[in-house]
C-alpha cells in the first residue's frame, strides 16, 4: 500500500471537494488520510497503481461521481520516421525487455515533474516489485538522437555521468558509488554485461534498472517532448506499466505516439486497446446478494471507467488489477457503494462440524504416530535439480523466485527425501510421513494447474517387506481393501515397486528407492517409500 499526497487546489480545479464528495472518497477504494486547505492524503492499494498519479486519482474519481463516465480513449498516432528501438540479442538473459513511447507538446512545471517522479518511483515499488519486474526511465527528446538501441555490455566498458553526479563512471564504480547504485546492486552483480539504452550517436541515456544519465536522462521544466522506456524481465507489466505513465502525461496535455520495437520482428508499443471479458449477471447477483438488472450494469460499470454491452466488458488497458470476472464484480460493487449493501443474518441455522476430509487425516496421522513415525510439512517449492528427471513440459515454475525453489513440488517423496539427506547423519531408523499438496499441470483447470492432496510415507533403512507392512497397518485400520500391481516409477527399483489400487483404481506407488538417486542425494542406507493419493481415499471412505 502507498500513501499519496495531492495538491487540494490542483484536484478543485477538476472536482469540488464539497463535504458530500469528500465523504465518497473512501467509498471509491482510496481510504482518505488526511485533508486540510492545502492538501489531500489518500491510501492507495497495490491492485490501483493507476490511481498513484493526481492525474489517475482524477480520471477514474470524475467517473465514479458520475462526471465523465465510460472507457476513455486516448490517441496513439503512429511512429514518426526513427521512432524505433532496436534491442539486442545480448539482453536476453539479463533484462530481456523494453516497451517505449514518445509523448509530445507537454507543458511541464515543478509540480508536474514531481509528479512524474513520485509515480515512477511508487510504480517501481508496486508493480515494478522493487525494480526487479520493471524499471521506468524518461528522457529528454531533445537530448536524444533517434534511433535506440537496447543492449548489454562489460561493466568496464560502459561509462556515463549519473543523475546528480558530475564525473563519469563505469558499470561497476556506479553499483558502488551511487546511491542507486548500492540500493539496486544486486539486481546486476552477479551479471558478466549490464544493459543500456544508447542513442545512434553513441550517447549512454541509461543503465536500467539503475539509474539515468545525467546528460540526456534529466527532464526538466524546458522539456516539451519525452522518451519513455520501461526495461525488466516481465512483459505484460511493463505494458501495464507503460500504459500508466503514457495516459498520466496525455493528461497533462501530452500527445502519444507509438514506437517501433525490433525484437527480430517488429512490434508496436504502447497498446492502449481494452481488454475484453465476459461477466454472468446472475453470478455478479450471486457474489453480492443483490437483484441487479442489465440496465444497472449499464450505469455501474462506466462509474468505474468501463464499457459494458450485452454481457461484455472493456477495460482499460491502464487497469493492472482485472484478471478475472470477480474483480469485475468488485467493481460493481463500489460503484453500486458497499454502504447501500445491507448485511443479513442467513434464513438457516447450522452446527459446525469437522469436514471428514480432516477427521481421516487425523485418523491416518493418529496411526502412523502410533508406530513410531514423524509428522513432517516441507516447503511447497522444490529446487531445479530435485525435478531433473521430470518431463519439462509437467514442470510448473513460479514467477519471480528469490531463491533456489522455484517450481512447484509434483509430489511429496522429493522434499521427503531432502530431509533423510539433511538428516543422514542423525541415528537410525528413520520414518516420517507427510500430508500435503501437490501440483501438476491441468488444462481443464482455470489456473492451468490441478491441485491434490498427498500421503507420503519414508522409511530409513526400508526394504520393500518393512513398507508394505506399514501400508497393510494403515489400510486394515481405515477398513480400506487395495491390491498390488507390479510398476515402473522413475523413483524406485523395477521389480520392487508397486502400484496401490483401490476397486481397480490406482490411488499410488510403493516401492524401494533407486540406489542411483541415493547416490546423488549422498544417501548411504535403503529406503522405501509410499506416495498414494488422499483425494481418493476420501472418495473411497465417503462412497462406503
């Protein structure tokens, strides 16, 4: 979250703060702070990035009043001769994109320019994740010669003078010596080239996600005509972030004009088309215990600078926060006001009662505790190299990892066996079970990934005889019939492993771990293993 501060004249000139209008400000989703004859404090929460900027807080606040309601259109024109930015094959691994624009005929004073800086920096925090996403820069159009190019280079190669500095330096001296540089380090440090944005005369204007050039990177109250470019790792939030910036300085008067980017094959930016999404009326009627009608959608929706049609929407291609029809509703229901929504106590009486599903996991754990074994609970994410032996295209891997576990565990046996490794050195036996979620990829799923919950059971020393001994305890105690089947799994040794069925259904595997993943894990004993699905225990237990 980010607290704002507006100028209280600046907002009047557009909106008059009657005490009516003040009191909604809240309602609209932006908290109000603070307020007095000169300014006005609100909260901002990190799904409205596009409210950061007094010029963003005014668009979409005028429609949720009911002024200047609908989808606002803004005018990209088309690129003029050299508005182009080359980027090169060198980024790929470092800071493998850019999106850019030229906005023209601004009319910049102080407050502008600061307000300008305070949303590239908020938009950093935010959507940027700390630079780490996506880093912005603008520049004077007047300092540059165009085209551009966007390329990496040897920290020692590259030499320019930082935004308040007065002396050039190289790659490595401004990750030392700057303030931003020491702040930002460690998104670089341990790259063998740093990117820059460079002119057709050779002329550094960045080194993102660092810092400006002092040079061609300083816009000020002179400036009619700016370069804005937003670098990072993640595409579609540097659109976002792109789409921000652009439509807060047409508001200050600016005309957009698109670039052409040249990534191997040509690409135009920014894109301000809406995005389309459909939404159900009986679900929106659901979700909010309402009885709205079409024509209601029809009134509400614009209050949020949407346009709707016939069970369609077009959002803004500013709005970062809409991924899915509920944040639609939510919008519906700030503009519908969440104080008109009246709170009821449910026509039903109900006795709470422990879901079955947790009374046979505690069944099962009240068992295996029973015969001498721990309960464990692993991370969710597992390391690269614990999925090697995995097919790539089952693997799921989660976006902007700060460590080493980065993808999703498929099963429970891979963190089940880091912990025998870790703990190789203690004593003897070692048995320890977990129950816990695992992921695969499942395209009939909304997110893309089905989610299903595990039983996993390690013996150290195990053999083949001791597990299933274990598996005939639990299943005899849960009343559960299975059979073996004789099974291939990448995980244990063929012809000593076995599939568990139920009613004919596989439900898992049981079998001795592979002497070669032993190897590899430094693991000096045997052992064996059961991984069944508590999915279809569930079911089982249930139907019977």
């Amino acid at each position: 979250m980010a607290n704002v501060v507006f100028n209280r004249k600046e907002i009047e000139k557009h909106i008059k703060l009657t005490q009516e209008v003040i009191d909604k400000i809240s309602y609209f989703g932006t908290p109000l702070e603070h307020i007095d004859e000169q300014t006005l404090e609100i909260e901002v929460f990190p799904n409205r990035p596009d409210l950061l900027s007094l010029e963003g807080f005014i668009r979409g606040f005028k429609a949720f009043l009911g002024k200047e309601t609908g989808l606002k259109k803004y005018q990209v024109h088309a690129p003029e001769k050299n508005f182009k930015v080359k980027i090169d094959s060198s980024v790929k691994d470092i800071r493998p994109y850019t999106v850019c624009a030229i906005i023209k005929n601004l009319s910049l004073d102080d407050s502008k320019i600061k307000t300008l800086i305070d949303l590239q920096e908020k938009l950093h925090n935010t959507l940027g994740r700390n630079r780490k996403k996506s880093a912005i820069g603008i520049y004077p159009l007047e300092k540059i010669t165009l085209p551009i190019r966007y390329l990496a280079k040897k920290p020692e190669e590259i030499s320019f003078i930082p935004l308040e500095m007065d002396s050039p330096l190289t790659g490595t001296q401004i990750l030392r010596k700057h303030p931003k540089g020491r702040d930002y380090a460690h998104l670089l440090e341990d790259k063998d080239k740093y990117p820059i944005f460079i002119d057709s005369k050779n002329e550094i204007l960045s080194m993102p996600p660092i810092i400006n050039s002092h040079q061609t990177g300083k816009v000020t109250e002179k400036t009619k005509d700016v370069f804005v470019e937003c670098s990072g790792s993640h595409y579609e939030t540097l659109e976002k972030t792109l789409n921000i910036i652009v439509t807060t300085l047409a508001e200050m008067g600016g005309k957009i004009y698109a670039m052409e980017l040249d990534y191997g094959k040509k690409t135009i930016t920014p894109n301000l088309t809406p995005k389309k999404m459909k939404i159900s009326l009986e679900n929106t009627n659901k979700l909010l215990g309402l009885n709205l009608k079409e024509k209601d959608l029809e009134k509400l929706l614009p209050k949020m600078g949407h346009q709707y049609q016939k069970g369609q929407v077009l959002i803004p291609a500013w709005r970062s926060d809409i991924l899915h029809e509920v944040d639609i509703i939510e919008d519906i229901a700030i503009a519908y006001g969440y104080e008109k929504i009246i709170p009821e106590v449910p026509q039903i009486a109900t006795i709470a009662e422990e879901a079955i599903e947790n009374k046979i996991k505690s069944k099962i754990a009240e068992i295996l505790v029973g015969i001498g074994m721990l309960e464990t609970s692993t991370y969710h994410f597992v390391k690269e190299e614990e999925i090697k032996k995995i097919n790539p295209e089952q693997k799921i891997e989660v976006e902007s990892s700060k460590t080493e576990y980065k993808y999703l565990r498929p099963n429970l046996l891979i963190p089940a066996l880091r912990i025998i490794s870790e703990n190789k050195d203690n004593e003897y036996p070692q048995k320890i079970f977990e129950m816990g979620t695992t992921y695969t990829k499942d395209s009939s799923q909304e997110t893309g990934i089905n989610e299903s919950e595990n039983l996993s059971i390690l013996i150290a020393p195990g053999t083949f005889t001791s597990i299933k001994q274990i598996l005939d305890y639990l299943t005899s105690l849960l009343k559960l019939e299975y059979t073996l089947e004789e099974a291939i799994n990448m995980y244990s040794i063929e012809g000593r492993t076995g599939k568990i069925l139920i009613n004919s259904q596989p439900i898992g595997y049981i079998g001795e771990i592979n002497p070669s993943i032993l190897r590899e894990r430094n693991i000096k004993t045997p052992l064996a293993f059961i991984e069944i699905s508590l999915e279809d225990i569930f079911k089982y237990i249930k139907s019977n």
